[in-house]
C-alpha cells in the first residue's frame, strides 16, 4: 500500500500551540499551486509502476485555497500518478473557511473524507488556544459537509489545554458524536518549543491542566467514546465500523508514502533500500526550485534495515491491533517476537505487552507507557 500526501502551508491566522511548517497571511496560492503541479510532474517518471490508495490534502489550512485549486490539484495528481479507483481521499479543513461552494468543489473532485478541525466546543478554550472559529462556526461547517453528500467526516479534539475542564472536553466529544462523525482524533496538548504558547506557559501567563488532570480528561474522554460505540484503533484515533483512516494506517504500518509541498516527508522503497527525503521549508525556495525544474528536495537519506525494523515496531504498537507478525517477517525475514525476544519478555513481564500467534501488542496499560517499552526495543 502506498499513500500520496500534499501539504498546503497556508493559514488565516497560526495557532498558539502549532509548530507546523505553515504561513499566515500569505496570498500565494497561485504560484504554490503551481510549484505542487510541477513537483507532481517532475515525480511523475519516478512513480511509474506504483498505486496510490490514499491521498490527504493537510497543511496549514486547505480549504483556505479559493474555489477551483484544489480540483485542480486532484486532477493533476491523477494525470502524474495511479490513484486507485477506491482511493479514500482526505482533505483537512477548518470551519471558518468552509464553504458550499468549496465542498461541492472537493466532491466533484473525487473527495470523499473530511476532517474538521474542531479541537474544542468551548469558545473560551478555542480563544486561549489562537483559533479563529467558535462553536458555531464549527457546527455550520459540519452541516454544510453533511449537506454536500459527506458522510466520511473525522473531527479533532484535543486535551490538556488552558481553561480546560473535563466537563468542556467532554462535551465536545458529545458534540462531534450528536453532529453524527464517523471517526474523532483526540490528541492531548503536545506544548513545543517556539510556539506562542510554550513562551506563555515558560512565563507564566498562561496555566494548562497539569499531568494528573490531563490523564482525567484523557480517560473520561476515552471512556465516553466507547460508550458512544468509537473504536478505539490507534492511541488517539476512534471510527465508526468501517471508517478507519487508511491513510493514517499506511504510516502506522510504516508503508510507503510520497510527500509533496513545503516541508512535505516521503518514504519509499527504490533499488532495495527505503530511502527517507524531505522538501525545503522555505516557501519561496520550494516555488523557486520547482520553478527551475527541479525536484525541491533538502535532505535524502538510506534507512538502515535495523532502523527500519524498529521503526515498523514503534509505528505498529501505536495501533490497537499491534504488530501483524506475518506482515512484518514478510518484510523483513524473521519474527519480531523472536527478533526482539528480550524486549517482549521484559514487556510482558511489565503488564505493558501481550502476544498471539497475530500479532504482538501493547495492553491498556502499555499503551500509556508506549515510550518506556520502546526503550527497551531501541
């Protein structure tokens, strides 16, 4: 399995706690669209031979771009590459710039999942945080989805954020399940280095729950999407029967993927090795580049066969389901319990692991320490 990624960079205005490669107040929509057909041109001859079954349009915000480009985008993806006919085809969107007209754009197009940035049904959490939308705009956004044909709509929650209760936290789970989502990505706070946010915090301006309340919140939330019949199939990932984001597996499953846009990250198998390579950050050399006829790649590099295990069992113990063991002695010629025998031992030891004939996977518990049980397979 192979899936496609392209990143719009582009937003209104850039959150509090993201430290994505994206740009705020840029109108360059343009000439970016642009540099991406001609990326997709120049990879076109190097991806002969391969199928794409997922595409995500992420940034940034997509549905930042007006009307038209991302049809335009889509099209020319499936003159340079393979799309295969079922493809599950991904665009991010915020609600405050989603519209009728965008989402008639995105279905005719051949989208067939949406994923709305919520992040919090309370305004007062979502102004803390730098997002420009509130509670309403969020359920006009998903009404307007609904109303074009989409039935495939993921919603992002987050935890552990300023002014945050387990009451508001929950509430928005409640919401995103009453507005009828079939998948919910809830993410607790992950507070980087050189977001708006981390200075505030590091000065004392602003106050996040603190670990334990961030572990209540987590565990009332998960617990209330069990009851509201979300699988739980990835540590922050909940679906409806059915509707599993295949793209977001394909990573779990450390398959292969090609990137495209500023900053954009590609694995791929070529020549017999997995080969690692990343775009340039910065906008206008990404456009100069591509601009130039040339691939606007910074950095490549050859995965070693063993970082290449190891990364297939850190990705594959994020899922629920664990490490296929078939699959992964398919890829590499040997079983990851028998590869890392001692690891396992002390896991299951731990409570953190179980094994089957399948697969081997984290407990409940393991998966709250998935870090410490990956110290011992490093």
């Amino acid at each position: 399995m192979a899936g496609l990624y392209i990143h719009i960079p582009f937003c209104k205005r850039k959150c509090r706690y993201c430290d994505f490669v994206s740009f705020a107040s840029h109108d360059d929509f343009f000439p970016y669209t642009a540099a991406l057909i001609t990326e997709m041109r120049l990879h076109s001859p190097l991806m002969s031979g391969r199928t794409f079954e997922t595409v995500f349009i992420g940034g940034g915000t997509p549905s930042l771009l007006p009307e038209g480009l991302i049809g335009r985008i889509l099209s020319e993806a499936r003159s340079c590459f393979t799309i295969a006919p079922d493809a599950e085809i991904t665009i991010e969107c915020n609600p405050e710039s989603l519209t009728s007209p965008k989402l008639s754009d995105y279905a005719s197009a051949g989208v067939n999942r949406i994923s709305i940035g919520m992040q919090s049904a309370d305004d007062r959490v979502l102004e803390a945080i730098g997002r420009i939308h509130n509670k309403e705009n969020f359920i006009e956004a998903f009404k307007l989805a609904l109303g074009a044909g989409f039935t495939n709509i993921n919603v992002d929650v987050m935890h552990g954020l300023p002014l945050q209760t387990v009451d508001s936290y929950l509430d928005s789970i409640r919401l995103a399940s009453d507005l009828g989502a079939a998948h919910i990505s809830s993410y607790a706070l992950i507070l980087e280095e050189g977001t708006q946010l981390y200075e505030d915090v590091s000065s004392g301006r602003v106050t996040l729950p603190d670990d334990d309340e961030t572990a209540d919140m987590e565990d009332a939330g998960f617990r209330l999407l069990k009851d509201l019949d979300y699988e739980r199939y990835e540590i922050s990932n909940f679906a409806k029967p059915g509707f599993r984001c295949r793209h977001n597996l394909n990573y779990w499953n450390n398959g292969d993927y090609l990137g495209l846009g500023v900053n954009a990250h590609s694995a791929l198998h070529a020549n017999g090795k997995w080969v690692r390579f990343s775009d340039k950050t910065s906008l206008s050399e990404y456009i100069s580049d591509t601009a130039n006829g040339r691939l606007p790649i910074a950095e490549t590099e050859d995965v070693p066969l063993k970082e290449e295990m190891f990364e297939s069992v850190m990705l594959g113990l994020r899922k629920i389901d664990g490490v296929d063991r078939a699959a992964f002695e398919k890829r590499f010629g040997v079983d990851p319990v028998l590869q890392y025998a001692q690891a396992v031992n002390q896991a299951i030891l731990n409570g953190n692991m179980t094994v089957t004939d399948e697969a081997m996977l984290l407990t409940e518990k393991g998966l709250d320490f998935q870090n410490e049980v990956l110290i011992d397979f490093m």
